[in-house]
C-alpha cells in the first residue's frame, strides 16, 4: 500500500503540520504525480493568512499548493498522454473552487493532477527548475488567450508575426516572466517593466523594450515607446499597475483592455494572528476607491479591464493550448525557458513553511523550491 505525506494547514491561519495523507488513486481524467519538487507563489501565504476571505469555500483541514514537478506514478483509464515513469510538471488545482480537493493540493508526497493541466518536461530538465512554470504559467496564458480576456493570437514554436504590440507592467515577475514568453510565442512583440537590475532578464524572455517602474517619467516614455505601434492591450501585474496601464493604453492605438492580475488589497499587510476581517475592512475604504476611480477611469476612456483567475483555464480550451498543445513542444525545442530562477531553500516538506514565510518577505526574479 503506497503512503503519502502533506504538510497540512489544519485550521485557517495555521502554520502547516507535517504528517500522513491518504493516497488517492485517479479518476478517469487524471494522474497521480509523485513530487519531486514544488513551488511557492504568493497565493499559498495569502491563502494561508486569509483564506476565509478570499477562497471561503476550503475545508480545513487541506493541502495548499499549485506548483509541482515529478514523476507519473498512475494514470486514469482515459489517460493517454502519460504513462507511469515519465517526467512532468503540473499545475494542481484542489484550491479551484470546481475542484475543492486536498488530494489535488502540490503540498504533499503524492498529488493528483488532472491530465490536461500537465506537460511532460525533457530528461535534461531539472525538476527543481521545471516546478517554477505551472501557476505563473496558467495566470499568464488565462489573462493572453482566454476569450473574454485579451484573446490574443495562440502560442507556437513557429509564430508568425502579429505587427502587434503588448505591454506586461511588471515582466520580471513569475506571471510576468512567462506573460512576456508566451506572447513572444504567440507572434507579439512586448515592452514590459521591470527595475533596472532585472532588464537583461526580461529582455532575455523575449522583451523588446524595457522600462523602470519606478521612474518618474515612466508612463510618458512608454506612451512614446508605442509611438507608430499598434497595442495588443495590456497586462497589469504589482501595485500600481492598473492606474500606469490606463493611462498608457488610453493614449495608444489598438485594442483598448487590461487584464488585471494583481488584487487591489495589501495582504502582506495584515498579520494572520489577529482580527483579520477587521484588518481587511480597515482597507475597504481604500479598495472601493480604487475600484471606482477604475472604473469611472476605464469607462470615460472607452477602456475595458478584467481581473483574471489563474485557474480558470481547466475549464475552457486555453488549458488544450498551452498544455498539450505548445509547451511540450517549446520545452523539447528549448524554446521557453523555465523562469523565473528556481531558488531551492531546502529538502523535505518541513520546510514549506518556510518558504511561505520567505515569499511574502519579498523575492525578485526568482521563485522558492522544496526538493522532494
């Protein structure tokens, strides 16, 4: 009988607990997955100290985590593009509230993947590397091709040119780095933002131009940076962003939307041991500003915008797109590279938390990795 270890957050706002999880073998459209490595994204500590809040479905106790690499240890009856012992990354999705499964939570020994959320991932591919794509990825892919979002030209490894230009506000982080890869990919020149230690970074990715989010004349120099361009629409990622990316796109020509990534709260912010739901109205004057001042801005302007869900993929075709149908190939060809940076802070589930801990510090162009 296989045995499966998770490092659990019993109740909401708990440290994660090491200890045994049930095994749980696939359904006929999925795969179990023994981890070899994992990843942590600002959405595991923002789940960790304000779960309640923002995903209120989870039961406690649950597993958490959206990034992992490893090996195919079982497939469902359906499966055919996988079989056991073949290498893969995968973004697991348990905390979706269409799936709401601890089985499908990456933090743990065991996970289960649904199938058309994994790619297989070369044999010269590390896992620690491979483990750094799959939720950056998806928020990326879902904001780029999803109908309702910026429903731009699909990816290839052979992409023709679009005469289109994206802006990525925010290139160097994890969604950015792959938003900037899978445009590029997609037959799309990018301008993108990003401090000035990280321009050969992004330019690396792919980006054209680049910009210091910080300086004072940033939005007029990147308004005359798409001079005699035409935009492809924006993609708004970090503090500050959406208010830089409308008044950008306003004064461009094309297509007039903004995908928004990042939530207008501070969560880093608020301490998980005390009040939180005071701590979160404490903020709520501040968002409902921002949210009309958005929208007032995005209306009078002829502006459209919407806030994308880094999940939402697993239920219409852009999974198909970027899972199946081009990153197998991009990874094989060593067309897409696996960024941002991984930084391996140790091996062992015990220190997942870590990790957590570390992310909402703060970290620049890389991401933090458990080895399994």
């Amino acid at each position: 009988m296989t045995t499966n270890t998770a490092a659990w957050i019993s109740t909401k706002r708990a440290n994660l607990d090491v200890k045994p999880a049930p095994y749980t073998p696939p359904k006929d459209n999925e795969i179990v997955v023994k981890n070899r490595a994992i990843a942590i994204n600002p959405l595991d500590w923002i789940l960790q100290s304000a779960g309640e809040l923002v995903f209120s479905w989870i039961k406690y106790p649950f597993i958490l985590g959206s990034d992992l690499a490893g090996e195919v240890v079982e497939v469902g009856k359906n499966v055919t593009r996988f079989q056991p012992g073949q290498r893969v990354l995968a973004h697991a999705v348990g905390s979706d509230p269409k799936r709401n499964s601890a089985a499908e939570g990456a933090f743990q020994t065991y996970t289960v993947v649904l199938e058309h959320m994994a790619s297989p991932i070369p044999d010269h591919m590390p896992y620690e590397s491979a483990a750094v794509l799959p939720l950056g990825l998806s928020t990326a892919a879902c904001s780029l091709f999803e109908k309702d979002q910026l429903a731009l030209q699909h990816p290839s490894v052979t992409p023709k040119r679009t005469r289109k230009t994206l802006l990525v506000w925010g290139g160097s982080t994890s969604v950015g780095s792959n938003a900037i890869q899978l445009a590029v990919a997609a037959g799309y020149e990018v301008i993108t933002t990003a401090s000035p230690h990280n321009f050969d970074y992004v330019r690396k990715l792919g980006a054209s131009q680049v910009f210091d989010y910080k300086s004072k004349t940033v939005i007029t120099d990147i308004i005359n940076a798409f001079n005699g361009k035409t935009t492809a629409g924006a993609l708004a990622i970090g503090a500050g962003s959406m208010e830089a990316c409308l008044d950008i796109i306003h004064a461009c020509k094309g297509n007039k939307f903004i995908s928004m990534a990042t939530f207008p709260v501070s969560f880093q912010k608020m301490k998980k041991d005390s009040n939180l739901r005071l701590q979160f109205f404490r903020q709520l004057p501040k968002l409902i500003a921002f949210v009309i001042s958005m929208l007032l801005k995005s209306r009078l302007r002829g502006i459209r915008t919407k806030a994308v869900f880094g999940s939402s993929l697993i239920a219409n075709e852009v999974s198909k797109i970027v899972y199946v149908d081009f990153l197998p190939q991009a990874l094989a060809a060593g067309k897409f590279l696996a960024a941002p940076a991984p930084y391996v802070i140790g091996k062992g589930l015990e220190h997942v938390q870590a990790g957590l801990d570390m992310q909402r510090s703060g970290v620049s162009a890389s991401k933090i990795i458990i080895a399994l």
